[in-house]
C-alpha cells in the first residue's frame, strides 16, 4: 500500500476503537448451545451486532479442518455433524424474530459434500419456523464440488457468499489450504447454475497487499459474476496469528468502494470494520432495489 493510504501496524489508530454495548437478552437465551462466528471468530462488531438482537450462525461446529493464518477458529478433527443443529437454529432464528438471517460454517473437507446437505437442512427447517425470512449463506468452497454447490442451491438461498479473503500472492501464507483460482471458480458455477442467486464476496486489507493487487481481484470477482463486495481492516485476533502490517486509512476504504461500484457491484461496503455479515441485510436491500 502506499504511505498516504496506511499506518504502520505498531500504531493502532482511533477509528478501530469499538465500544462495548449490553447484549439483548432474548439473544443470550436464543443462541444458548450455538455457536456464532461473531464469537468464534472474534468479530470487532461483535457487541454492536448483539446490542441490536441479530447474530451470524456458525454451523457444523466450531472446529476447522484448515488452518488459515488470520482466523481465530481453530483448526483440530472436528466431531461428527450435530443432527439436532438445523432444528435448533430455526428455532433459535424464531426465538429472535429474525426476518434476515446469515449462516455460515467452519470448512469441513472431512465430509463428502463438504456439508452442503447439512446448510440445506437448515434453511429449510428456518423457512419451516420462519417462513418470512430471508438467507444468507456464506459458504467454504466445497474444494470447488459442483455438485455440492448444486445441492447448496437447491434450497434457493437469497445470498451465496464465498470470501476469497486476500490477494493470491498472499495465499500461501495466508491461505494455506485454499486456492484463489477455486474460489473464483466457486463464484462463477454459482451463477452458472443459478443466474437470479445473488453473490457476494469479501476482501481483508492490510496484510501487506499492494492497490493494484486489491483492484485486480476487485475485477476478477466481477468477472466471476460477483454482486455484493465487503473489504475490511484485518485484525489480528491472537499473538499467534498473523501480524497486522499496516492499518488503511478509512479514506482509502471509501476509494476502493467507489472504483468497486465503478467496476459494477451493486452492493458494496468498505470501511476498516466491515466484515462479510456486517450489514448484510441492508446490502441485500441495496441489491435489490439496484
């Protein structure tokens, strides 16, 4: 990045300072034996998010079968699928009288269908408890399964998001375990398979990633036939993750959002503290209505 876009990382600046608000209390109750990404993955939003009675879904478990470097979830042999999760979240999602809902999982390469079955059987028990509502899904990449993808959208989600999280020169020690290649690829049979499906896609900043670099995956997710775009400030979430090499002024975030819609996203947020399901209700009505 250039110097008049950035900070260096041993000074953390004033615009990631978050405030800590009081949970609702109908969510305590509601996500009790759940697992919640904002939690698990150490969301900065996370008390904002709660304050206001919504919550991200972590399904499948809390434990990956990949190690990326900048994600606080962590990486063992997970346990078998929980059959009674589905009913759970539905009921959970109904508890909270939730008209959006974002689900996501940890990556579980250990299964055959890499656990498309199990999201399906989730939002069609939430549209059996919730009939009303809307879904998001973010997904792991099913190592690029078509037809796990296929049984994904046979279940008609509203939202498929799938991150490529960083530029592929810092896969490798970003990514370890993912390909940015079959990221894209997972992007592009999304529309393939489905046209009307709108797709979404998430960008970390600050990780030693160049503009232009920034710019060409901005391009290549269009080219993947891309709909929404998130790009935010990564934070490291334990010592033993990687550093943060420098912190993007809040003015390069609002140039990366204009060349974004230049480029033809209909839906973009980018700020320092954005993240793949922050706002993720209020960017699908901008889709929308696009």
């Amino acid at each position: 990045m250039n110097p008049d876009y950035a900070l260096r990382s041993d000074r953390k600046p004033p615009w990631l300072r978050v405030s800590v608000r009081a949970p609702d209390d109908r969510l305590r109750k509601a996500l009790d034996g759940l697992h919640t990404v904002c939690q698990e993955a150490r969301c900065p939003n996370l008390w904002e998010c709660f304050s206001r009675g919504t919550a991200t879904f972590l399904l499948m478990g809390d434990v990956c079968t990949r190690n990326c470097r900048f994600c606080a979830v962590r990486s063992e042999v997970p346990a078998p699928l929980d059959r009674s999760e589905p009913e759970r979240v539905a009921e959970a999602v109904a508890r909270m009288e939730l008209e959006y809902v974002v689900l996501t999982s940890v990556t579980r390469d250990d299964l055959e269908d890499g656990g498309a079955g199990h999201f399906v059987q989730t939002v069609q028990t939430i549209r059996e408890y919730r009939p009303t509502a809307r879904i998001e899904v973010l997904i792991p990449d099913f190592e690029g399964d078509e037809n796990a993808l296929a049984t994904l959208l046979e279940c008609a989600p509203e939202v498929v998001g799938h991150n490529v999280e960083t530029v592929p020169r810092l896969y490798r020690s970003v990514r370890p375990g993912a390909d940015y290649g079959r990221s894209l690829k997972v992007l592009r049979i999304v529309k393939r398979l489905d046209g009307n499906t709108i797709s979404k896609s998430g960008l970390m900043v600050g990780l030693g990633e160049r503009d232009e670099e920034v710019r060409s995956a901005m391009r290549d997710l269009r080219a993947a036939g891309c709909d929404l775009l998130v790009i935010g400030q990564y934070l490291q979430p334990t010592p033993e993750h990687l550093s943060v090499v420098e912190y993007i002024f809040p003015e390069q975030f609002q140039r990366f959002g204009e060349v974004a819609l230049e480029m033809g996203f209909k839906g973009v947020l980018c700020r320092p503290l954005a993240r793949s399901s922050y706002q993720a209700e209020e960017m699908y009505e901008a889709c929308v209505k696009a």
